[in-house]
C-alpha cells in the first residue's frame, strides 16, 4: 500500500492504520488475558482463593454455584471478571474472527499478496514457535510427570495433532493453532477470490458459511467450517474497516471511527451483559451461547481498542506486548499443569502468592490481572529471545544457501 506521500488521494490514511494496527494489539492482550483468567478458574486453589467452598459452575448444579459465586465477590468490576472468566472457551472463535481479521488487514495495506513470504511468516511467527511448545510440552510431561509416550506422540504433536487420545496429555490447548494452521492453508484462496468479487464475494462466502455453522450442517463431520465462519467474520470486517479507511476524509476522518467505535462497543457491551448473565439469569442455567458470546467478544475489544490513542511509542509498547501473547497461550496451560502435577512447583508459586498484599487476594480482577502480568512479562522476555537467538538466525540463514 503506498503512504500518504505517495497517494494524496489518501490523507490520514496511515493514522488510521496505526488505529487499527492498536486496536489489534489491545484486542489480543484482552482476550488472553480472557482465556489465561478461565484456565486458571479451573485450578481449585485460585478458585477456592475467591470463590471459597464454592464448585466451578457446570454441570446441573453450576447455576447454584454461578449465583453464589458471584455474590461473594467484593466489587462490581470483581463480579463482571469473575463472570466473563467464566466464558473463557468463547474467546477462542473471538481470536479465530481476530486472527482472519490481522491477516487480511496486512494484506489491504501492502495491496498485493505473495504467496511465497506469505507461507515464509507464518512458518517462522507461527509454526516454529509451536514446534517449540509441542517440544517442550513433550519433555515436561515425559520428564517430569513420568507420562509413558506411545511410539508416535511427539510426531503428532509436531504434525498439529494436539487433542487425539495420545496427546491430550501433554498440552491440549495447543489445539487453537492446530486448527488455525488449517486455515492458514485456506487464506491464500482468499486474495484470489476477493481479485475477482470483491467484498461481495468475502460477504457471500461469510453468509454461506455462517448459515452452515447456524444449521449444524458440517459441524457433525468437522470443527474447521465452524472455525472457517469466524475466520471469515474477521477478514470481512478487516476489509469493511479498510474501505471505510480510504473513504473517510478532513474532519469526519478523525471523530467518525472514534463515534462509530464507540456505538459498536456500547452495542456489544449490553449483549455481552445479556449473555453471560442476565439470559441466565432468566433461564436459571449457565447454558452458554459459546458462539454469540464469541462474536460479541471480538467486535466490543475491536472496537474498545480503536478507542485507545494511537501515539507512535504507545503502539510499539504494545505490539510488543501483544507479540508475548503467543508464548503466553503456548505455555500457560502446560504451567498450569505443572502446578497440578509438581508439588514443588506449586510450593514456589504459593510462596509467592503469600507475598501478596490482601488487596490482591481479595478481589478477584485484581488476582487475575496479576497473574496475567506475570505471565505476559515472561511471554514478551520470552518471544524477545526466542526471535533474538532463533528465529533471526534461521531467517537469516534462509537467504543465505549452504555451500557443500
């Protein structure tokens, strides 16, 4: 994509990007923070901590516990974590819709997709990363829990094969990139069909498949058209957001997304408040709609990040911050684990929670939030020296052949 120098028909065309380009950092660091909040829910000691002799809510008793847990929270935004910590599975179509939605911006803005770098950053943003965690996942569970490995499980979680019965052991969560892979394949399908239909052709492939999902048609034979849907949510809206980019103008280009993001947030919010409680609340059950909740999720980050100021140092901070949540996703629950199966482990996580001030250890967002901290500083040290000592030298070597 030319910059505003070189294409006057566009002013304010880069501020704008740098809004969305925020608005992607800030929506990846709210739904990690989500889904690292709902794992650890169902560790009974972090629940016990805020939640005492309470069960986690599920099963023909969870709507019981859900009101009582809620209760004995100390504060409104304590109850509002406690209840979307709840819906933390729902977050994972929220980053599918994300994941299409960064991709396919990228693409708009460089205004050509190539085949070959396309498939050269993913192999070295994405799969060498999981290649890592499977790795490491692998060794901890073998090494430290005594696990017995059939002759085939590395190779299946090197392959992406995260939640067969061999695997489920090591690290299920690894399960999210195994489907996203699938749709890495897909997307170079994408900028071939939008050469020639457009957006039209983007919305009628997302009404296709969204209908398809809404039927239960596919869902019975594979959980890739369900995880297509959202992907293709994501993309299309990336593609409304461009358009409506370098259609905006003077003033209008500077108030009108700030408006417009702030409509579609309030709009979400009171759904997302439908949804987690007040429906219910109503029907006496936590029944979730995973998938509204889903998408709900997406749009009210989305759009609560394009409210967040797009300064130059602010967005390197973080994007920064936003490139630990790899490492944090990949790792997390195999912490988690640890915990569950390495007393001693779990002796110097307790240790250091007594440090804690009784702030911390009274309301619930506040330990949430600390324990996401924590991880998310280890994640950014963490993909900072991984891209330093690893990755960077395989890239570099990449344009450097071996003579033999």
């Amino acid at each position: 994509m030319a910059n505003d120098a070189k294409n006057p028909a566009a002013p304010g065309r880069s501020g704008f990007d740098r809004r969305v380009s925020v608005a992607i950092s800030v929506a990846r660091l709210v739904l990690m923070a989500g889904i690292v909040t709902g794992h650890a829910m169902l560790l009974p000691d972090f629940l016990g901590l805020y939640a005492p002799g309470v069960p986690y809510p599920a099963g023909a008793d969870g709507f019981a516990a859900f009101r009582a847990a809620l209760s004995g929270q100390g504060g409104l935004f304590d109850r509002m974590a406690f209840a979307g910590g709840l819906t933390f599975w729902s977050l994972n179509f929220a980053f599918y819709a994300l994941s299409g939605f960064s991709l396919w911006y990228a693409t708009r803005r460089r205004g050509v997709f190539n085949l070959r770098d396309y498939f050269f950053s993913r192999f070295f943003g994405i799969y060498l990363g999981f290649a890592a965690a499977a790795v490491a996942a692998f060794a901890v569970v073998v090494g430290v829990f005594g696990h017995k490995p059939g002759e085939h499980d590395l190779n299946f979680l090197l392959l992406g094969v995260a939640r067969a019965r061999e695997t489920m052991a090591y690290n299920d969560t690894l399960w999210f990139l195994t489907v996203l892979f699938v749709l890495y394949l897909v997307f170079p399908a994408l900028p071939a069909l939008y050469r020639r239909l457009r957006l039209p052709g983007l919305v009628a492939l997302l009404v296709l498949f969204t209908w398809l999902r809404l039927k239960g048609t596919l869902a019975g034979l594979s959980f890739l058209p369900t995880a297509f849907s959202f992907f293709l949510l994501g993309v299309t809206s990336a593609d409304v957001l461009y358009v409506l980019g370098a259609r905006l103008r003077g003033r209008a280009g500077a108030w009108a997304p700030a408006v417009g993001a702030a409509a579609l947030a309030a709009v979400c919010a009171a759904r997302l408040y439908a949804l987690a409680y007040a429906d219910l609340v109503a029907a006496g059950n936590v029944n979730y709609d995973t998938h509204a909740l889903g998408t709900a999720s997406f749009f009210l980050i989305l759009a609560l990040g394009l409210l967040v100021p797009a300064g130059d140092r602010l967005g390197r901070t973080l994007r920064t911050a936003a490139r630990g949540t790899f490492a944090v996703y990949v790792y997390h629950y195999l912490l988690f684990l640890l915990y569950r199966h390495a007393p001693a482990f779990a002796d110097a996580v307790l240790s250091a929670a007594s440090l804690l001030p009784d702030f911390v250890r009274n309301h619930f967002l506040a330990g949430a939030l600390v324990l996401y901290g924590a991880l998310l500083l280890g994640g950014v040290a963490y993909q900072l020296a991984f891209d330093r000592f690893l990755s960077g030298p395989l890239r570099r070597a990449f344009e450097r052949p071996l003579a033999l």
